[in-house]
C-alpha cells in the first residue's frame, strides 16, 4: 500500500461534502489550523489536527505551515484544438467584436480549420503540454469539449485524443461532446442538415465508443438559436450525454431559461444573464459555471454571480481555456477575478473552483473536497491562508501539487 502524510499544514481550507453548495453554504467551508492529512493508495484515509501520527512506510511531506487546498477543478475548456488566433489581436485592437471576427471566418470556423488538419498525435502533444501547464497552476481535474472538428470523423478524433490523455496523463479529464460549437462553412446554407448530422450522425457514434458524458452547444446570436439548442441537447439525453449549454455569453437570447427548463446540470459564461434566467436555474437545479477570464479576455461585462448566489444558484468557475475568446489556462487568474469583478468572497471562490466545479461536471462524489473517501488531490500553496491566494496576482503561487497521493 503506498502512503502519504502531508504534515505540517498551516491552514487546511476546504469545502465539505459531495454535492454542489448554494447560498450562504457556499461560503461556508471547514478551516482548519494545524492540520495533517494521510492519503492512502490514492484516497484520503484520515484527517487530523495537532501532532501528525506515525505512520509506518508513509512518506512524509512537510507543507511548511502553508496553505493546503483540494486540488482545483478546471470544469470548462475547450482543450483540444489545432493553432493558436493571436492574428486576432490586432482585429480586437481595432474594435472588432468577437461576432464580428466569428461572421468574417475567423473564430470558431478558422480554429476548426486548423484542427481538421492536426493529426491525433499533434493534438495529443499539444494538449498534453496545456495539461502539464494547467497542473502547475494547481488543477488535478478537468473537463474538456470537442467542438473544432464539426464533422464527424473530427469530433470523434478529438475526443480519442480525450481518452488518450485520461489513460496516460495523470489529470483527470472529463469528455463532453460539443458538434454543436459552429454551424461549419459547408453547411452554412443549410443549418438543419448540420444539426441533424449533429443528433443522428454525430451522437450516435459518441455513444457507441462511450467517448463523453456531456452533450454542450453554444446557444448565442448568429450560432445556435434557442430551439436548435433544445433539439440538440434533447437529443444528447437519448444518447445518455447529459447537458450543458454555453448560454448568455455575449446576448440573452434565452438560453439560461433553457437550460432550467431542461434541467442541464450546468450552464455556462451567464455574462448578460437576466433575472428569468437566474430565476429557471434555480428552479431547475442548474450550477452556473462562470468564466471571468472569458470577460476579461472580451473586454465584456462580468456575469451577476453575486445575485446567483443569492438566488440560490450554486456557482462554479473555470477558466474557458480556449484559442479565441480565452487563451487562458491559469485558474488562479480565475480566482483572482472571482473576487475582484464577481465580488465573491474567498471562501465562496475555493467552493466555485472545487467542489462546485467537481459537482459541475459530476464528479463531486470523488473530489473537489479535503474528505476521507474522496481522491488524495491536494495542493500546497506558497501561502499563508486563503485569502492570500485570492489577493496576490500574476504569480503561480501552486508550490505542490499533489494527484491521488503522488506528487507531481
Ligand atoms: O466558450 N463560446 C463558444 N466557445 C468558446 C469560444 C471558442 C472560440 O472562440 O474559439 C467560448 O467562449
Ligand atoms: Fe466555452
């Protein structure tokens, strides 16, 4: 049996359970000072305060009285994608908007080029070095979307490439299936051939290699407008894909009301979401994953996650890691805006990068929280305590980083 006893722990900080937190549990996690914690064969075994034990065989790691937190959750990004966009910059410089750019075939359409090009193999290599980057900043779990392919021998391959990592790179990923990002060039002239191809091609396919557990679909103006969404995400929960939806990321134009509606387990940016549309979330159960850096990035508005939480929304954050509307896979930036723009409080932040995000894309049950039974995914921090973390900017403040017990 291999063992580790993290020692020394100058404040544990962690929220509790295995299920999302709403309202004021959000902000209400365990704090505790002088605190051990012994991962056995991967799962945390005990939880302590006061003179660690002896533990026969374990290796022992002195966190130095810093800051111990549950590894973080990445539970939004588009992480496979052939190229980068920084030819855009200059476009945004100039005042373009992100729709604009989108319309002009730039966007969605030219990564989708570039990644209907790649080879498996190149998307590996260049997937798996964000994944090695995205575990330094802290982040032991994460969720990625196909969603550059829009075809379907495309989509399948970026999802292959998704289980690829899971079996040799120590994050865990998440799949979730996204045909549903773009109506693509070819199809331009005939959308509901596109989303049939999406439902009746596309979705089949994904079931039968049981390459996904999420169906997603970007319900904005001039994408997919709010019946093509619900077609597309009704159709995924035959095939056992459970939904998600990009929804209020530029302009409401229904998608927060629809994924209450539908009971998606979560919808995600809500930059403009509208009072209807907190209102159906809460209603139906849905967590709200937001993406700060997505409005940073837009020089956007920041999505009313203060009113979510007061709604009773459970709020999730995540970077959005993508070539276009973010190319950002640092969730300490994350963190930094969860308080700064959101108005969240450090407590209510580690809850929206932790468990909320683990609840997020169901997986709540086996992380995002320091618990006996839960996998031994912890981080050391370069700090104090938490609110540390939530104040100092730009800097990787990650100092160890530790994946069902081994460190990394
Ligand atoms: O979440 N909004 C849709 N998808 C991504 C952006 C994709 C891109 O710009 O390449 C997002 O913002
Ligand atoms: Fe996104």
């Amino acid at each position: 049996m291999s063992k580790l006893l993290l020692t020394n722990i100058g404040m544990l900080a962690t929220p509790q359970g295995s299920a999302a937190k709403k309202g004021p549990e959000q902000g209400a996690i365990q704090i505790l000072k002088d605190a051990w914690v012994l991962v056995e064969d991967g799962v945390i075994a005990q939880v302590g305060t006061g003179a660690a034990p002896a533990v026969a065989d374990a290796k022992v790691v002195d966190a130095g009285g810093n800051l111990v937190t549950p590894g973080l959750v990445d539970a939004h990004t588009h992480l496979i994608f052939g190229g980068w966009r920084q030819n855009e910059l200059g476009m945004k410089l100039h005042g373009k908007t992100y729709l604009e750019i989108q319309n002009a075939g730039g966007g969605i359409q030219s990564t989708t080029n570039a990644t209907r090009k790649a080879s498996a193999e190149e998307l590996t290599e260049k997937a798996a070095k964000a994944l090695d980057e995205m575990m330094g900043f802290g982040v032991t779990t994460c969720e990625a979307k196909s969603g550059y392919g829009l075809a379907t021998e495309h989509e399948l391959k970026a999802l292959q490439v998704i289980k690829n990592l899971n079996d040799r790179h120590p994050m865990d990923i998440v799949p979730t299936f996204m045909g549903a990002h773009l109506v693509p060039a070819e199809y331009k002239q005939n959308r509901e051939e596109y989303i049939r191809l999406v439902c009746e091609e596309m979705m089949p396919a994904v079931k039968e290699q049981g390459i996904a557990k999420f169906c997603d679909v970007f319900c904005e103006a001039d994408t997919f407008t709010v019946e093509e969404s619900r077609q597309v995400l009704e159709a995924g929960l035959k095939y056992g894909l459970r939904p998600k939806i990009h929804a209020d990321e530029i302009e409401a134009i229904g998608g927060s009301q629809l994924a209450g509606e539908i009971g998606a387990i979560s919808a995600e940016h809500l930059i403009v979401c509208p009072p209807e549309g907190i209102e159906s979330m809460a209603k139906g159960g849905v967590i709200a994953c937001l993406l700060p850096a997505t409005s940073f990035n837009l020089g956007a508005v920041f999505a009313p996650a203060r009113d979510m939480v007061n709604a009773g929304v459970p709020v999730a954050m995540a970077t959005d890691f993508n070539p276009g509307s973010c190319p950002c896979l640092n969730l300490q930036f994350v963190i930094n805006l969860g308080c700064l723009k959101y108005k969240l409080t450090p407590e209510e932040v580690l809850t929206a990068v932790t468990l909320n995000a683990a609840a997020a894309i169901d997986m709540a049950d086996k992380v995002g929280s320091v618990e006996v039974g839960k996998q031994g995914d912890l981080v050391i921090w370069d700090a104090p305590d938490l609110d540390y973390i939530c104040y100092r900017v730009g800097s990787n403040l990650a100092k160890t980083v530790i994946k069902r017990g081994e460190l990394i």
